[in-house]
C-alpha cells in the first residue's frame, strides 16, 4: 500500500499520496494563488532571478542536499517535507551570495513563516535565527 499524508490545504483532512502536495480539490487553489502571487511580486528583478535556470538548479542541489526535508523540523524531531528554499541572508542585502548552497536552507512553509516572523521582530532575533540557520547548514557539510 502506497504512503499517504493529507492535504496541505489547511483544515482539509483528504488523505493523498506522499509525493503529492493537494487533493484533486485544493490543486487548481494552490496554483491560483502562486499565479496571483507571482503577479503581484513588487520586485520584478527578483521574480526574474526566481524564474532562470541557475536558481533552479542551486534550489534542486539544495533541496537533494537536505533530502527534501524541512530541516527546521528535523532539529525538533518532526519529518516534514520541504516546500521551498530559503535564503538565510536574504538576497537584498548580500547578492552575491544568492546561489551560495551554504546561505540556502529546505524549509516547509510553516516554518519558513517562522523564520521570517523572527526575522521582522528585530536584528538580534534575526541574527539568532541566522546563526541557527547557519549552523544547521554548517553541520550538513561536516558529514
């Protein structure tokens, strides 16, 4: 028998199989709003970058790094799998590091959430969650 989870649509309870993210349901939603997402993004330059093939190919080594796992959640025990990469320094603020596989992390969007919620409550909080970022990313190249 085939591994299910259940939907990542919040409060729907549709069991899928694992490599799915959606129910039949929620699947058409989801790209809805990446679509609308995508429309509204401010930075244009940004959705570009997002868009080429040396961000597809730095986030695919990422995520094959991390075993598609949110490795957040690994640190407090949970399996998780991961729905994007994320910068830890972010790309406005050090460029040059934006394809650096040691500044990207696999994060499940809740916990992408989290960071980002750390990040804006001010620089220490930032700079605590960086470190922890970094240090989990560090400990990936130890092995």
């Amino acid at each position: 028998m085939p591994l299910k989870k259940k939907c990542s649509k919040m409060g729907c309870n549709t069991l899928v199989d694992v490599s799915l993210k959606y129910c039949k349901e929620h699947k058409d939603t989801q790209k809805q709003r990446h679509r609308e997402y995508k429309q509204k993004r401010r930075d244009k330059e940004e959705q570009r970058f997002y868009n080429r093939k040396p961000w597809k190919d730095t986030r695919e080594l990422v995520l094959m790094r991390d075993n598609g796992l949110c490795q957040l959640s690994l640190e407090n025990n949970e399996i998780v799998f991961a729905s994007m990469v994320h910068h830890i320094i972010p790309m406005k603020e050090n460029s040059s590091r934006k394809l650096d596989p040691k500044n990207l992390i696999s994060l499940s969007n809740g916990m992408h959430n989290y960071v980002e919620s750390q990040y804006d409550k001010g620089e220490d909080s930032k700079e605590k969650m960086q470190e922890k970022l970094f240090e989990i990313v560090k400990n990936k190249y130890k092995k």
